[in-house]
C-alpha cells in the first residue's frame, strides 16, 4: 500500500518554470461599522500570468478582466 505522508507537490526549477500558472484574486469591502476590509463572498475571478510577472501586471490583468 502506498505511504500518504509525503503528497505535495514538488516545485522543479526547469523549463516548466516560467509557464502560465491561474491565481484567484478576490474582491474586498470596507465596512464602515467595523473599520476593516471584508472580503465579498463569491466575488472572484481566475487570472492566467507567468510565474514571474511583477505586481504591476497583476493589477493590469485584474483591472482589464473585472
């Protein structure tokens, strides 16, 4: 029977390195009751970047696609 301690994915630093990868950036409410951010339920979307695209980037992408 195989172990099932060890079922992590391994990060590999060759050519698969610098290919697209999803992240999910949610939207966030100030509440003025509280005086803090809330995140929105089910207010989320999927962005497809390098792996080493810089912030700015990020925020061009998620700014263009919401």
């Amino acid at each position: 029977m195989p172990s099932k301690k060890n079922k992590r994915a391994k990060c590999t630093h060759g050519k698969d390195f610098n290919q697209e990868m999803v992240i999910f950036i949610g939207l966030m409410e100030w509440s003025k009751e509280e005086s803090n951010l809330k995140p929105k339920r089910r207010k989320h979307l999927a962005l497809k970047v390098s792996r080493d695209a810089p912030y700015k980037v990020l925020l061009e992408k998620a700014v263009e696609k919401w």
